[in-house]
C-alpha cells in the first residue's frame, strides 16, 4: 500500500465517521491527516521504519498507529468494521451533487432512508422540500442529481473505448483464424459516450477466437461465454461483446451490429417495401423472417446491401437515422467525409503561460514530428486568473516569444509555425481584452468560461462576441463536460445563426470531454454556411492526438474537408483569418 491508498482510506474513514455523526474535530483530523500524506515528498514505509511519523504535524499518536497497521499489513480492522457498519447507500447517496455527510446522515435519522431508491420516493413524494435546511430548491436538485447519475453510470467516454478497444482489435486481426474483424456498435459510429464496446469477427473456428478473446490482456472477468459469443469486462467496468459469425454473414451481422437501432429499423423497412427480409443473419428473398441460405440475396460487402436497397453507401457514423436516408434519396450524403489526415493543425492550444504543460518549443517541436503546418498559442485571458490567464502585457511578451520561436524554426528550416492568439474570455458586458490588443493576435477564439443561469443572457453574450470583428471562432459553445457537467443553458441556434451572419467560425472542441459543438447541430450550421475549426484545446503534449477524435465527431457531424478551416494549408489559412477583419474595416 503506498501512501495515496493510505490517504483514500483516511479520507473515507473521515466520511464514514461523519455519517456517524462523529464530532467534527474527529472526523475533520482524518481529512487532514489525508491531504497531508498527499503532500509528503517522502516514502511512508522509509519514515515508519526510522519511526518518524510522529514528526509529521497534524498526525497525533492513534492517526500513526492506524498508519502504521495499514503500511505493514495492507489492512485495518477500524475501517473495516465502521465500513460494514455503514448502509452502502448512504455512500452512493454521496455522489449525488448537493448531499454531503451531513444532510445524508439527517436523510438517513429523520426519514430512515438508506437507499437512492428510497431517497428518489421521498422526494417524489416531497418529504424532503419539507425538512429543515433542504427546501423545495434542494429537492429539485436531488432528483435532477438522481437522474443525471443514472443516465450515465453505465456510460463511458469515447477516448476510454477506444484506448480499450484497440489493442483488442488489433489482437483479432493478427489471429491466423480471423478472416475479417471490426469493431460494431456505437464506437464503429463514433458515438460521444459509448454504452459497450462491440467486436465482429468471421472464422471458421469461433471456439478458438472465444477462447483468444476471453484471455487478453486487459480483460478483468468473464461476463457471459458461449460457442459464437462472449461478453467480458474491461478495466474501468466497460463491458466488451464478441460475435463470431462465418465470413457469409459477415457483412450483415457487421450492418446488424453497427446499429443504430433507429437506422436499423429504416433499413429493414426499406427492405420490406422490396419484398425482402433483412436481419443479422442476411438479406433474404423472402415475405417472413428467415435464416434459409437458399433465399440469401449474396452481398460480399456492407456497400452491396445498401446497393441491394437502391441506396448509396451511408458511412457507419452517420448511421443515426438523423436524415441520412432523405439524403442518400436523393444523393446528397457528403461525397468524402473529413478525415483527420486532412488536418493542417490545431487554432485552440494552450502552452505553461497559462494551464498547459508544456513549453513553446516543446509544442513545436511534437506537433512538427505529427506533420502539422501550423499550431496555435492561445493561451487564457486575463479574467482566467484560476487558469494563470495572460494580462495583456504578459501577452505581449508571448507574442514576442512566439516569433522567436518561428525565426528559429525558419532559420533551422522547418516548415511549422507557431500561430499567436488567445482564448479570451466572454465576459458579462464585454470581451476581456479590447480590440487594439485582438488586432496584434493571429487568432482568437472566444469563450464563455463562467456562465449565468438564463439562457438569453448567455446567447447574447455568445452572440455579442461573435459580432466582434476580431474573433475567429467561438470555443467550446455549450462548457459542457461528458458524463460529469451539463451544457449552460444557451439558444445554439440562435448563436449559430449569428455566427452564419457574421462570417465566425464554431469550434468543435475535440476534448473527449467536450465534443462541443455537439455532432447534432453541425449540419444546421453547414447549411448556414459556418466553418468548423477542429480543434484540440491542448493543455498537455499528448491532447495533440485529440484530433483524430474530433475528425470522428466532424464526420458524424457531415463534415467535408471543405467545411473544415484547418485543413488549409498556413497561406490560405492567414487569408482566411484576415476576411473577417477587413470585411468589417469596409
Ligand atoms: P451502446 O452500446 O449503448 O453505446 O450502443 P450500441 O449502439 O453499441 O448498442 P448495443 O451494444 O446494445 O448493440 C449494438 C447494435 O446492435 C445496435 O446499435 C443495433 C443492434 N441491436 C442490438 N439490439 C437490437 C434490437 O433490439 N433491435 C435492433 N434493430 N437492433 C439491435
Ligand atoms: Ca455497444
Ligand atoms: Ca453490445
Ligand atoms: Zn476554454
């Protein structure tokens, strides 16, 4: 046990004593101790073995002792018996946003509730609005925590799929049995939070492919193992479905398992309305359901059973039935989706004069080994001060550093620049920094940082900004974070519209926590003319790779090369970023 373990478990002692309703010098000192021992430089078992606890402050003689039990043994009987004396509800409860130990050890005395069942009844049945300190307001707040939590327990991010899933595939493909493979489901269709992960394999030895699948590394249980399926569980808790079918029935089942189901529905009409059958099986000449080879319409491929349904191909991620069938009626679908190869670059980044990690040359030099042209600076404003946001002279030092950057690049012969810029905040009345200072800058993104609660306010703030002949695009429109954050409240159209008007582009923000603009309003902004920029929001080296998320996202969104500013090369760009200016300068 190393001592972040160690400060874990103090620390939930801490909780688990609160809900006791342990006095509050107790349980506060375990929470102390905790941050503490996050805090020490040194290894907890070198400082018990010299018998120096004691001289860490804060930490009395019962604290060392329990520290001491649970270096040398891995355990403590303390923790084990007040965890088993806890209802483990009561912790669940916990995570719901608003309900600290407090109010849960009240929830649990005065109503007796153990339980997120119980305490959604309660609410429902409005016993909580009538408790002291809790209110109709709190009430409100507990059931929407409730449902926010339910929604998305069982769901994980993309990014989290796709690390899990990759290596799994790529096994499955080296396997001499396979003869074709592919992820399915959501992930194949590059969903934004995936439920599970889905593989198809053909083989004409399923039980050898089960049995490979069911042993990779990586796997932590075994949920569910037939003859020509399994279901595992993978680290985190996502669960992974495996079907092996023969290679006949591949395309089908592939179609099949892609889903979505709502695109699935469509196309067993379409193949109703043919007098056809469609299922995972096949696509069969045949009035009811049936598996019998004889009737099989023979499809090599997923491109020949659309054929046989009189449509173009339809590309897994726009397989949402989110209008890609009046298209492809009426051969309109996106000729080519944007593809990530296709991008030059990242307009949003962050570098260590703000929150990023990584210094001016570092950034140059990884995002050059990627093969981009061009990678913006645009670090915080000045109002992110909890971001270290750039005050304007400080930004003016940046810029110069900048270019320092670029004449060595020039001078060494590489292609790459560096771009200045900076995410300025969206401010109440105004933007953070004035016009004169965004006019020395390359590009500027706009971003609302701290919204208010009503929707109109936060729409013309957006659209204020958008107005603003310096802004290029706008960041992250909605602030929402997957799974943890909900969008602000704000008219997306109507700032969508206001972008169109004045010739702004919308960010695709490809943070695999923001996706944001959402995949879902991206073809009402094509058809008003706004350019996407897909950008990383890099705070760290390694987020450069989040343009290949994004390019996903841009493609579920039916996106083109052509609809994407940075897939231009550097010069075309730097027009580009000029339009706006001088077309406001007239
Ligand atoms: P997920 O896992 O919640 O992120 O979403 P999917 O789309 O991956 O759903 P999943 O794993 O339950 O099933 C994979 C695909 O299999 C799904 O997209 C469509 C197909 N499928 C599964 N169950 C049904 C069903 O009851 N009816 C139809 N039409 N298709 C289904
Ligand atoms: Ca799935
Ligand atoms: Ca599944
Ligand atoms: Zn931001």
């Amino acid at each position: 046990m190393d001592k972040s373990q160690v400060a874990d478990i103090l620390s939930e002692i801490g909780v688990l004593l609160e809900l006791k309703g342990e006095n509050p010098f107790k349980t506060r000192a375990y929470a102390n101790a905790a941050r503490t021992l996050e805090g020490l430089t040194e290894p907890l078992d070198k400082m018990i073995a010299e018998e120096r606890l004691g001289e860490i402050k804060g930490i009395g003689e019962a604290l060392q002792e329990k520290i001491t039990t649970l270096i040398t043994t891995g355990r403590l009987p303390y923790y084990e018996e007040l965890k088993a004396a806890t209802p483990p509800g009561l912790l669940e409860m916990l995570q719901i946003p608003g309900l600290g130990p407090k109010k849960v050890k009240r929830l649990h005395d005065e109503l007796g509730i153990e339980s997120i069942e119980a305490l959604e009844a309660a609410c429902v049945a409005g016993k909580i609005a009538v408790l002291d300190g809790f209110g109709e307001k709190t009430q409100a707040k507990i059931i929407e925590g409730i449902t926010f939590k339910r929604t998305y327990a069982s769901k994980h991010h993309l990014s989290t799929a796709l690390v899990a899933a990759e290596p799994i595939l790529d096994a499955l493909r080296q396997h001499p049995d396979v003869i074709r493979c592919s992820t399915a489901g959501s992930l194949r269709r590059w969903k934004e939070t995936i439920g599970d992960v889905d593989f198809l394999v053909s083989s004409k030895h399923p039980a050898a492919i089960i049995e490979y699948f069911v042993t990779q590394p990586g796997i932590l249980s075994i949920s569910a193992r037939g003859e020509t399926k399994a279901s595992v569980i993978l680290a985190g808790g996502l669960q992974a479905d495996l079907r092996v079918v023969a290679d006949t029935e591949f395309p089908y089942a592939l179609a099949y398992f892609t889903g979505s189901k709502e695109h699935n529905i469509v196309m067993r009409q379409r193949a109703i309305a043919r007098g056809l059958r469609l299922n995972e099986y096949g696509l069969f000449k045949s009035k009811e359901e049936t598996r019998d080879p004889a009737l099989l319409v023979r499809c090599q491929t997923e491109e020949q059973i659309f054929e046989a349904l009189e449509l173009p191909y339809i590309q897994p991620e726009l397989r949402e039935d989110h209008g890609e069938f009046v298209a492809a009626e009426m051969n309109a679908l996106p000729e080519r989706l944007v593809e990530w190869t296709d991008l030059k670059g990242s307009l949003h980044n962050h570098s260590n004069w703000s929150d990023g990690n990584s210094t001016l040359d570092e950034i140059a030099a990884h995002v050059e080994e990627l093969g981009c042209a061009y990678w913006a600076i645009t670090d915080h404003s000045r109002a992110s001060f909890q971001a270290n946001g750039l005050a304007p002279d400080r930004l003016r030092q940046q810029l110069k550093a900048v270019s320092a950057v670029n004449q060595k690049l020039a001078d060494e012969g590489h292609d790459l620049r560096l771009l200045t810029g900076s995410e300025v905040d969206v401010l109440k009345e105004r933007l953070d920094f004035d016009d004169d200072l965004l006019g020395e800058l390359d590009v500027v993104v706009a971003s609302l940082h701290v919204a208010g609660s009503d929707e109109s306010d936060n729409t013309k703030r957006l659209i204020r900004a958008a107005e603003n002949p310096f802004v290029h695009m706008l960041g992250h429109l909605t602030g929402r974070l997957l799974l943890e954050r909900k969008p602000y409240p704000v008219n997306q159209h109507a700032v969508i519209d206001a972008c169109a008007a004045t010739g702004t582009w919308i960010e695709l923000n490809s943070n695999p926590y923001r996706f944001d603009m959402d995949w879902r309003l991206w073809q009402y902004a094509k058809d008003k003319g706004v350019r996407c920029v897909i950008n990383c929001d890099a705070h760290r080296l390694e987020h450069a790779g989040f343009l290949r998320l994004g390019a996903g996202v841009a493609r579920k969104g039916w996106l083109t090369k052509a609809d994407v500013i940075n897939t231009l090369p550097l010069e075309k760009l730097q027009k580009e970023l000029a339009r706006k200016r001088t077309s406001s300068n007239r």
